[in-house]
C-alpha cells in the first residue's frame, strides 16, 4: 500500500528557513522512503509525553514529527525542524 504525504502548512514555511540542500534531503526521504513503504512506522519511533500518538522521523540533523491515519493511508508531516528545537513548542 503506497501511503499520501501531506505537510501542514507550518512546515513548509519552517522548510523556506532550510538550506536547499535540507529541504530536498526531507522531501526525498518522504517521497522515497516512507510512501512506497508498506508500514511507515517501520522507519521512525512513537513520541511520548506532550507528544503522545505522534510518530518521528529522523532526517540526518533534523527531525520530523507525523501523525499516521491507517484509515486514509496518509502520512501528516506536523513539524520539521533541527534536532535542537523540534520538541521544544508542543504541536
């Protein structure tokens, strides 16, 4: 099953603030790595806490936070952004 990425509108403007190099890296491991995927939670980790239900993905230095609705078959890029200050504004 090939799963939909959507990116909330917050990320593409956090994605305008990455260097080109950056924004091609994430958008490439969505695009290969995660839609063709049979399960994408195979590829990340579940978060904890504020977080609870929510699943990330690390992308090199940088992090992605999704939520994933098996119903839909979508993935929902909620946040991108360095490792230092993904976790630090609760989604």
């Amino acid at each position: 099953m090939a799963w939909t990425i959507e990116y909330d509108r917050r990320v593409l403007k956090e994605m305008k603030k990455l260097g080109r190099d950056a924004q091609r890296r994430i958008l490439d491991y969505f695009d290969q790595r995660i839609a063709p995927s049979s399960e994408p939670r195979a590829h990340g980790r579940p978060l904890t806490s504020t977080f609870a239900g929510l699943w990330r993905y690390r992308i090199g230095d940088y992090r992605a936070v999704c939520r994933i609705e098996d119903d839909a078959g979508l993935v929902l890029v909620l946040r991108v952004a360095h490792r230092s200050t993904v976790y630090d504004d609760p989604i």
